[in-house]
C-alpha cells in the first residue's frame, strides 16, 4: 500500500513539474551599508526544467503502481 502511495505521488509530481516548467525565487543582497543607511538590491533567481522531466516521472509512477498491483496478484 506504501509503495502505491509513493507511485500516486510521483504521478502528481509529475504533472506538476510537466504544466509548472519553472519558478523564481528572490533574494536580497546588500550592497552599502553606512550606519543606519542601508542599499540593497533584489536579485533574482529562475529555477526553469524541462517538461520531459515531468513526464518521465509520471511514467516512473505508472511503473511503480504496475509493479506493486503484479506483486500483489502474485501472492
């Protein structure tokens, strides 16, 4: 049942990583700092993938919810 449940997460993953290609995150970076006077600029930061990576993880949840329903008849 596990095993099940880790194969339906990938499957999710996978259309998520497959529909959502990237996102950014931000950070700020001080540049002057005088006393109380402060400078600081934000930079920006794209984290971007393909959407094959998507659909390969998807494949590998169909393939690991496969696999556990063949143990399961086999037993």
């Amino acid at each position: 049942m596990k095993i099940k449940i880790l194969g339906i997460v990938f499957i999710l993953m996978g259309i998520t990583m497959t529909v959502c290609t990237g996102f950014n995150y931000v950070t700020n970076e001080n540049i002057v700092e005088m006393g109380s006077a402060k400078i600081s600029k934000e930079k920006n930061h794209p984290l971007q993938w393909k959407p094959i990576i998507g659909l390969m993880i998807i494949v590998g949840g169909v393939i690991i919810i496969e696999d556990s329903n063949r143990k399961k008849r086999r037993s």
